[in-house]
C-alpha cells in the first residue's frame, strides 16, 4: 500500500527533514534547544522558522520557493514556503506540509510574514488536496489562452494529499497528487483544474509497480523553449526504497506526460545512496568562447545512514543528466549546536548579480523525529557561482521566528 511505503521510507531516511512536523518539544527541552541555538555561528543563515507566537506556521516549516525581482525602486523578495501549525489535523501525514505562507523582503535576508495564501481545499472535497498542501514552484508566465487573457501571471505548482486513507490504520494524505493555481499578485490564488478525476495535473501510477506508484510531488517546471515544459518531480521506487527524481513534459505548462525517472540513486556508500529528492534546476547563462552545460539542478539527496545534503547534477537538454562530483555541495553545518546541524535539502537557487547565486534551503537540527533538539526553518548562502561547492551561510539579526 503507498502509505505503508511512504511511512516505512521515512522512518528509514533518519533524518527528519521529511516529518518535523511530527515532533513536539518538552518545556525544559525547548529551553535547551534555545541554549544550543544561543550562538551567532549555530543561528548562522537561518532566515524563517516556525512563528513564536500562535499561527498557521508555528510548528515546521518546511520547503520554500524564492524569488528576485528587480526594478527602478529596488529589489522585490517574495518567499512562498509550506508551514503547519500546532492546531493542523494530527491524522495528517507528519511531513513539512500543511499551508502555503508568503513572506516578502527587500534584501532576500531579513523576511516579514503575510499569512497564509493557499490552505487544504475545504471547497471540493474530492479534490486531491483536501487534507494537505505544500509549495513546489512558483513561475511567472503569461498565455496567450482563455486562462489568463493574456497577461502575465504568477503560476504556482503545489502538492497536497486528500482526506481517504488507503487503509484503516493510514494517515490522511499520504498519496500526493500535483496540483496548479494561478494568481495575479501571488497572494490571491485560483486553483485550475487539471484533467485527472482528483483535480490534479499529474497523480501517482495506478499501477503498483510502477515507480511512482506512491505519490508524486515536490514539483518544478521549467521552459526549456516556447511550448516545451518540463515538470520535475520526485517520488518513492517501491521495489528499492529509494527516492527518484523524475520528468514529465507538456506544451502549455497544464497537460503533463510522463518521461520517466532522470535521476537515481548512486553506489552503496555514496552522499546519494538512499536516492535524489527535492531539486531545482536552473537555466544558466552562457558565457561567449566558455563551454558549459545549459542546466544545473541542486538536489536533495539522502545517504545510507539517512543524512540529507546538496548534490549537483548537470544536463545539456534538461533531461539527461550528470552527477557533478561525488560528494554534496552543501552540507548540514558543523557548528555545535547549529539550527541546520541534522539535515539540510530543499535547494531553491536564486541568481544575483555578477554571476553570484544565493541558496535558500531547509534545514534541521536534530536527526530523528522524536529528538528533543528538533528545529525547523528556512536558510540561506551564497556562492559566487564559480565554486559550486564554496557556500558561506548568509548572516542576520532578523529574529527568524518574528
């Protein structure tokens, strides 16, 4: 059954960057934590964590989707990232999802929360996402179709799970579907309704061989040119265990086919060989006379011991795709005591100017769901885009949990 592999999947990968939200501090363990958590260098890059005070966010915070916009007043920071509160649904997958929140900044570091934009669909419920969502992608894209009349809009792809258990004993929304909403200033958004039953524009196989046949989610989607979309995703191969990223392609950014898996697990002993999770992939810009691949993705990826860091794989054409290296690029801290010292993954890549790149990714102190020390939150650093595995975690006196 898909929740039984879901749940086995997790509790295997150790580390408990896929269910934060499961944990609950003790009062004295709480003050501990913040005592570990007392230093500059143990806070270092940590930019959003759960709320201090009560709200739809005040438990985990899990993925974040991240973007710059430019102009004649200044820099626009917009950060949509999943979040669950203390109050949300105990029956529901343990995993950093929930809500949709948006925070905005005007240096990409120091953030201020708006709430929440997208919750569980309470308005169809044999839709897909009545139990749970979390933020995959966030484009801005303009269409020539009947959808948006021809202006440009923020598209967002999401995940969620519905409120039916496969089994009698399953949590709700464990088999995740991906969905799409549309908006006209990322705050007020419309879900679209994809072709399959569940409202969904992909959903896991109906075949329990298949290598998705357990959820698929996490999405992105990027244009490789006019009216060739890929969806990247990931899910859990059934036969190994290990998580796999895959593709699905379109020609209008809503209709998706399957491609396939495009990027496994590596050899027993390697950064990657419990597989490949949450990525995100980027376009880079070509230089005139300098030979270098088109794409770089940033992934997620989980070891045999379930530790979670950053590795780099490179594509030519967005599909076939080469590992870079044989280690992460970026790595849970070493700092005693650090907020992000457990697990980090989720890479979100942002470019600056000058050719430097920021990262915005999830990270965690502790490795196991029931550790006292866990903490969740949203970080960042920064390269300057010719070392990919030279990262500085980006200081701040933001309070994080403000």
């Amino acid at each position: 059954m898909r929740w039984i592999l879901l749940a086995c999947a997790l509790a295997a990968t150790s580390a408990s960057a896929l269910r934060a939200g499961a944990s609950r501090v003790a009062p004295r363990a709480a003050a501990r934590a913040r005592i570990a958590l007392g230093s500059a260098n143990a806070l270092a890059g940590l930019v959003l964590a759960p709320r201090r005070e009560a709200g739809f966010d005040d438990k985990v915070i899990g993925s974040a989707c991240v973007r710059r916009f430019v102009n004649d007043d200044g820099e626009q920071w917009l950060m949509w990232y999943s979040a669950r509160g203390r109050d949300f649904d105990p029956d529901v997958l343990s995993i950093a999802t929930g809500r949709i929140g948006l925070a905005t900044s005007t240096d990409g570091v120091s953030w201020t929360r708006e709430g929440a934009v997208l919750s569980e669909n309470r308005d169809e419920w044999f839709f897909f996402d009545t139990a749970h969502v979390g933020v995959g992608d966030v484009q801005v894209m303009s269409s020539q179709s009947q959808r948006t009349g021809g202006v440009a809009m923020y598209w967002c792809y999401y995940f969620g799970g519905d409120l039916a258990r496969t089994a009698e004993t399953a949590p709700k929304g464990a088999s995740m579907s991906i969905g799409l909403a549309m908006s006209s200033n990322g705050r007020n958004w419309g879900r679209v309704e994809g072709e399959h039953a569940n409202g969904a524009i992909l959903t896991p196989s109906d075949d329990p061989a298949a290598f998705d046949a357990a959820f698929v989610g996490w999405p992105q989607v990027v244009m490789r040119r006019p009216e060739d979309y890929v969806l990247y995703y990931h899910t859990i191969v059934a036969r190994t265990g290990n998580y796999v990223v895959a593709a699905a392609r379109g020609t209008d950014g809503v209709k998706f086919n399957k491609v396939g898996p495009i990027l496994s697990a590596g050899p027993p002993g390697s950064f990657d060989e419990r597989g490949a999770g949450a990525r995100h992939v980027i376009e880079v810009k070509q230089q005139d006379g300098v030979r270098q691949p088109r794409f770089l993705m940033a992934y997620e990826a989980i070891d045999g011991a379930g530790t979670h860091s950053i590795g780099l794989a490179r594509s030519d054409d967005g599909l076939a795709w080469t590992k870079s290296g044989d280690g992460p690029i970026f790595a849970p801290s070493a700092a005693q005591g650090a907020w992000d010292g457990g697990a980090v993954g989720r890479p979100n890549l942002v470019p600056l100017d000058g050719g430097r790149y920021r990262l915005f990714y999830y990270g965690q102190s502790g490795k196991g769901a029931a550790s006292e020390q866990e903490w969740s939150g949203i970080g960042v650093a920064e390269c300057d885009g010719t070392d990919w595995s030279a990262w500085t975690r980006v200081g701040s006196t933001h309070d994080a949990r403000a």
